[in-house]
C-alpha cells in the first residue's frame, strides 16, 4: 500500500506540552504545522503532575488560565531531611502552581493546537526521518510520508527520534517513577518532599490532587538507583511501609493503578539543539531541572521559543543550522547558568549528613529556609544558593 503524503511548512514529532505548543505558536502565527503522536489522547504520562508557577503563567498566557484554576494548589509545603525530622514552610501561595494530571493536561494542550489550526495526526509512530538538504524534510509513519520544510523533535526524555539523527548524545542520567493514592492522605492541600537516605540527588513526593488524592512518586540518579542496588519499586515501597515517613497514612491508602516511571533528560550539554531543518525542545533537549526534576514548563517554554525561531526561518526561507543557531543559544542563555548550578547543589543532596545539617540550619532561620524551598519547588534560581552570603549561612 503507497502511505498516504502530507506536505507542510512545520512537522513535529511527539505532542507532549513541547510539542503542543510549538504547534500551537506555528499555527497561529500563519505556519501550516503537523503534529504527530504515537499514543491517542487521552493519554497518560508519567509524572507528578506538578505544574509550577512558571508552568501556570504559560498555561494563562495562552488562554488556559480558567481552566487550569479548577486543579488542586498546595497551600503548605513540607520538606524532610533524611533523619526524618520534617520542616514545614509556607512559601507565598501563588508560588506553588497546580497538581494537573497528564492526562488531562496534554490532551487540552494538543486540543489548543488543533483549535489554532494544527493539524493533529495521533496513534502514529514515527519511525525515520530523512533529511534531504535543500529538498527538506521527510517524515515516514508507518502508511505515512510529511515531507516539511522544517522539523521539530519534541519526542520526549527517550528521545527515539532525536537520537536516531544523532542528535541526543547518552542516555538520560535520572529516572523516576509514580504512582496515585487515595485514602487518609494527610493534610489535603499540603505538598511532601522527602529527601530518603540512599536516593539522593533525588527524593521522593506526595503531591495533593484533591478528593482524598495524591500523586506520590521517586526519582533519582540512574547511577544511584543502581549502586544502591534497588528498583524505584522498591524504594517507593519502603517508603510507604516506613511509619516514620508519613505517620503510616500511605500505608493505610489503596494504591489507584500501577507505579509508572520514566527517564528524566537533565543535561543541556547532552543534546545538540538544533541542526540543518531541525530543532529539538522541551526534555528531548535536556530541559528538565536537574535539582527538582520539574519539566513541564521548560517543555512549554521551549514549545514556543522554538516555534518562533521556525517562523523567523520559514519568513527568511533560511534552514541552515547557521539561521538556527540563536534558538540554542536562547535555550542556552535560559536554562544553562541554573543547570550548572542545580549540578553543584545535588552533590549536597548525596550527602545525608550534610543535608542533616543543612536542615538544622534551616530550621533557625525561616528566610533562610523559605529560600531553599523556593529552589526546590523549582521557584528561583538555585544560584541564589550559592551566593557566598547564602553558603556562609548554609554550612556554618
Ligand atoms: C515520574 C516523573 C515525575 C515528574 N514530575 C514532574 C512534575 O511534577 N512537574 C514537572 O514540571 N515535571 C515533571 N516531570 C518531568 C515532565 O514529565 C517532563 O519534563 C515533560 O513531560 C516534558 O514534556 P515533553 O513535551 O518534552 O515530553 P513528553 O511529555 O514526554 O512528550 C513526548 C511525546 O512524544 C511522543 N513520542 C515519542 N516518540 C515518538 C515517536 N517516535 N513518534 C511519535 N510520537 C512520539 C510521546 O508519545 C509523548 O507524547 C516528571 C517526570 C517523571 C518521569
């Protein structure tokens, strides 16, 4: 059977927040875009459902402000180090942003781009992409052909796609995992971050949903989890049984659906962001914050950055990786200073003791602590962290 063609200004592989936007932006600003998607929506997507502040500011920017204000926000943050004695912190309500399932999420962000005139085309893989110099770009599915002027990856943390084109170097370095709960889930509108010993740069999360649910999930190194020798199964599942951790309330809540996990791409430097015809965002470039392992509103932002950097090309009719290289750069000036900063912060989360003692300073002084929780939830820069000031006050 011939595969039916397709010919277009813009192709995007994979409609997660990155790519949905992207389209989104192309559409509206004139471009004839098509989206493609392996899955169907609704689809689910591992994750903590965390939408940031950040994340909510986009969200609103393109319409979806009202929508989004019907998810459960924490009003109250609780941080544990790894001897279990938690710190409880209030930072400002507007700085936490929103639990918003995924699967929710993403099916109305690729409904925004199909309603400015994407063009989506779901439950298709792609398998290769063959880039023709001066003939464009050609996007084969199976039964499908798109040829483009231009490509946009946002395939995600695996990354299939992008790594195919040899532009994702590596493998991701964290991985994490979550599952949902329902039941006495403790105080409904407060968040958990619980730093357990043996996970560290990573931890582990109790994000409220609403109606007596709750998001709860584990990430960490990849080389981590495989020292210690553990699965993030079983990780996560000492944790619920450890009544230290929660006072027992998850080991009394049933599990809703099986524990899911994912890889995390969190090295910027590991993915070449744009290339002749090609550009790559959200986590298949890298984006998510290596400290907090939050992704969705670099995936966003990125979705839209790289959308205008395809218009500005389409409007030159300049393809060349020389006319896209301002949008790394960007990507670069953006995200690059923090990520290098957020690297030098987990060597503290590895440490127990050290993290202990942090704790102890933290709970002496509430402004100290109140930043450190902004850093966290992925609210300010962790530089702030690392101003000599702020170490000074840290460490002694
Ligand atoms: C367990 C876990 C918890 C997390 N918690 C949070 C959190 O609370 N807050 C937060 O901000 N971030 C969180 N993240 C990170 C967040 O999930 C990602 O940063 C975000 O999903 C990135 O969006 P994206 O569009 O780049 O990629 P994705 O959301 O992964 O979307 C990629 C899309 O590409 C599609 N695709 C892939 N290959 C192909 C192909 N060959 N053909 C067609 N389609 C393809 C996939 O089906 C998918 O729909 C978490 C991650 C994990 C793993």
């Amino acid at each position: 059977m011939t595969p039916s063609h397709i010919a277009t200004d813009v192709a995007i592989v994979g409609a997660g927040p990155a790519g949905s936007l992207a389209a989104r932006r192309l559409a509206a600003g004139g471009a004839q875009v098509v989206l493609l998607e392996r899955a169907s929506f609704p689809r689910d997507k591992p994750c903590g459902d965390g939408v940031s502040a950040a994340g909510l500011a986009i969200l609103s920017h393109i319409g979806l402000g009202e929508w989004a204000s019907r998810f459960t926000a924490p009003e109250a943050l609780r941080l544990s180090p790894p001897d279990g004695q938690p710190l409880d912190v209030q930072p400002k309500a507007a700085c936490y942003g929103r639990t918003i399932p995924r699967r929710l999420l993403d099916a109305r962000l690729a409904q925004t781009a199909v309603e400015a005139g994407a063009r989506l085309v779901e439950g298709t893989r792609v398998q290769n992409v063959e880039l023709a110099g001066g003939a464009g770009v050609t996007v084969v599915a199976a039964g499908l052909k798109v040829t483009a002027q231009l490509l946009i990856l946002a395939d995600g943390s695996h990354a299939p796609v992008t790594r195919k084109l040899g532009l994702a170097q590596g493998p991701p370095r964290f991985v994490a995992a979550r599952q949902y709960f329902a039941g006495d889930i403790g105080p409904p509108r407060r968040m958990e971050i619980h730093f357990q010993n043996g996970i560290g740069p990573g931890y582990t999360w109790l994000f409220p949903m609403g109606e007596g649910r709750v998001n709860v999930g584990t990430g960490s190194s990849i080389r981590r989890v495989r020292q210690g020798q553990a699965s993030l199964r079983e990780i996560l599942a000492r944790f619920v049984a450890d009544p230290r951790a929660t006072d027992g309330r998850l080991a009394r809540a049933e599990p809703i659906g099986p524990l899911q996990g994912h890889p995390l791409r969190t090295q910027l430097g590991d993915t070449r962001t744009h290339a002749e015809r090609v550009l790559v965002a959200g986590d298949a470039a890298g984006l998510v914050n290596p400290l907090s392992g939050e992704g969705i509103a670099q995936a966003l932002e990125s979705g839209e950055l790289a959308a205008a950097h395809a218009l500005a090309a389409l409007e030159a009719g300049d393809f060349s990786a020389r006319a896209l290289s301002p949008y790394s750069r960007a990507l670069e000036a953006r995200y690059g200073p923090d990520w290098r900063a957020a690297r030098i912060l987990q060597l503290a989360l590895n440490s127990p003791r050290l993290l202990n003692h942090v704790f102890r300073r933290l709970r002496r002084d509430e402004e100290l602590a109140l930043l450190i929780a902004y850093i966290i939830i992925g609210h300010k820069s962790p530089r702030l962290a690392l101003r000599p000031t702020t170490l000074l006050r840290l460490l002694t």
